[in-house]
C-alpha cells in the first residue's frame, strides 16, 4: 500500500508503502524505514486450514455481546485436535471447570433464537430485539417452570411486531421446537406483563395491518405480479371499510377473491394453508368482502360483469 508523503531523509515527496508482513513502514526512494513494528488494526482474514484442516479463515471471535456478563468474548479451552471423542486431562480439566461460562444457559438460549429467526427469513435487528427482550425477562427469574420453547418463541413474535415485521403465531409455532399456538400465546402475554411490570407503562406492540402479510402470502401462493397488485391495492381500500375480522382473515379472503378472478384459480384449501386461516373462518371472511367487492378490487383487474361471476365459496 503506497502513499504520498515527504521523506525527512530525502527531503521531497515521495511513495511510502507499507510492509505488512513486517508491520514497516518504507520509503521507496532511498529505503528508510520511517515506523517499525507497527500495529494492523484491520481484520485479518488469513486461512490455516493446511494446518488445521479447518476452512474457517477467521482468527477472531464474534463480535462483543453486551447481554452477557463477560461480553461474549470468554476462552474456552477445546479439546486435542478438536475431536469430540477425547477429553481434557489433568488441571486443564479442571480449569475447565472453573472457568465455566456463567451465561451458558443464556448463550444457548440466543443460538435457538437465531435459528428460529434464520428459518422465518428474519433480518438481524429482529434477532438482536428478540434476544434483548428474552434477557429483560430471564434477568427477573421468573421463567422457572414456565414452557421455555415457548417464551423463546414469544420473544421473536413480539420483536416482529416491535419491529413492524409483524409474523402470524402460526409461522413462528411452524419454526419453534415443540411449542403450540396456545402456548405461545400465553407465553406472549407473560412476557408482556413482565415488561410492563419492569418499564412502569405499557409495551408498544405495533399495529398489524393485512398488508403486512399480504406480499409474503401471494409469495407463497406463486401469484402472478399482475394479481399480488391488485390484493395490494384491495386490501388497502379494505381499511376503509368496517370489517370486523383479523388484519390475517382480511388478507386471506382478499387473496381468495383475486385469485378467483384470474386465469390460475387457487382452491380455498391452498389459501387456508398458506395464510393458517382455517377453512370455516376463510368462509366466514369472503362473506363479510363480498358485498364490497366493486368498491375493492381495481377496475383495471376486474369488469364488473366479471365480479358479478363471484361465487361464495
């Protein structure tokens, strides 16, 4: 890596470059050596895996976590070669021992967020919200007893509504170890009145709008672009209207009545599993629209003698 700078020995502009592999600093001109020794603070990506037999080219550790007590950043003494069958002997077992990570149970807890969050295709903010709102709640020591599966699963629902990237129960119980809707449902709730109880005022959890799930549903479905704009548009004049059904109910009966009105049909069956509605309450759904489906749905996607071929499901 070369610069311009003045050389004190050759008294004139010149290139210095910088000997990485011996930390010096040169001048090109008359081969000075302007700093010794000196330190590369950049990260350093060099690969041991002749070695080592190990592809990872990364010499350091993760980043500082500031939810753990010693920031993530204890040693752990491995075992010869890295091979799980053999084990530590003599004092470095016992040092071992004695340098356990008290924040075990918590860093275990993190890795099972974040796998969670990688299967729902969630970004890292979310991840990072959810691991915050599980320590607020583990630091009260009232999960004792409690389904921690759940809470876990808890935690990223209500980071997603924080984090207006709300996700339906139903996804996260398809992600989580063994909890069940209900479960996470009452879990939500506990997590919730821990946080009030710590804060002093009530947890913002965001509004949940059907255009929230609309775009990943019609993902989900393989609908056509032409179809995903015209939902988009539908649901948003939906808001207009007094519908007393879940913002989930709304986008799932919207996405039924569009596809019913393009060439590629998706059964109630397909959408009642995509969306997690259930059948009945699709049903129920479609009804309450149906009345409204001329102030709705475009007109640049639908005639109204084409609406008018609507049928209830």
């Amino acid at each position: 890596m070369a610069d311009s700078d003045c050389c004190p020995e050759c008294n004139r502009p010149t290139e210095l470059v910088f000997d990485h592999s011996a930390g010096d600093t040169v001048c090109t001109e008359c081969g000075l050596v302007l700093e010794a020794h000196s330190i590369d603070e950049r990260s350093e990506w060099r690969t041991f895996s002749d070695d080592y037999s190990d592809n990872d080219p990364v010499r350091v550790g993760g980043p500082a976590n500031p939810l753990l007590a010693d920031g993530g950043l204890s040693t752990v003494i491995s075992k010869p070669n890295g091979t799980s069958g053999e084990f530590l002997n003599g004092s470095l077992e016992r040092w071992q021992g004695r340098g356990s990570n008290p924040d075990r149970a918590l860093i275990q807890a993190f890795k099972t967020i974040a796998v969670m969050a990688d299967r729902l295709g969630l970004v890292a903010t979310i991840k990072d919200r959810a691991n915050e709102i599980y320590k607020k709640v583990e630091d009260q020591n009232h999960l004792r007893g409690r389904n921690h599966d759940a809470i876990l699963a808890a935690c990223i629902y209500i980071a997603c509504r924080q984090e207006d990237k709300p996700r339906t129960v139903k996804e996260i119980c398809s992600v989580s170890n063994r909890a069940t809707k209900k479960e996470i449902g009452r879990a939500k709730d506990f997590i919730v009145k821990q946080l009030e109880l710590e804060m002093g005022q009530s947890v913002e959890m965001g509004t949940i709008h059907a255009g929230d799930f609309l775009k990943r549903f019609c993902s989900n479905l393989g609908m056509s672009n032409q179809a995903v704009k015209a939902a988009q548009e539908a649901v948003l004049k939906s808001e207009e209207l007094d519908i007393r059904r879940s913002p989930i109910s709304v986008a799932a009966a919207v996405i039924f009545m569009i596809t019913q009105l393009s060439d590629d049909k998706k059964p109630l069956k397909d959408v009642s599993l995509v969306t997690g509605v259930t059948e009945g309450t699709l049903k129920y759904s479609y009804k309450d629209i149906y009345p409204h489906a001329s102030r709705i749905i475009p007109g640049w996607y639908a005639r109204e003698d084409e609406l008018r071929s609507l049928v209830m499901p």
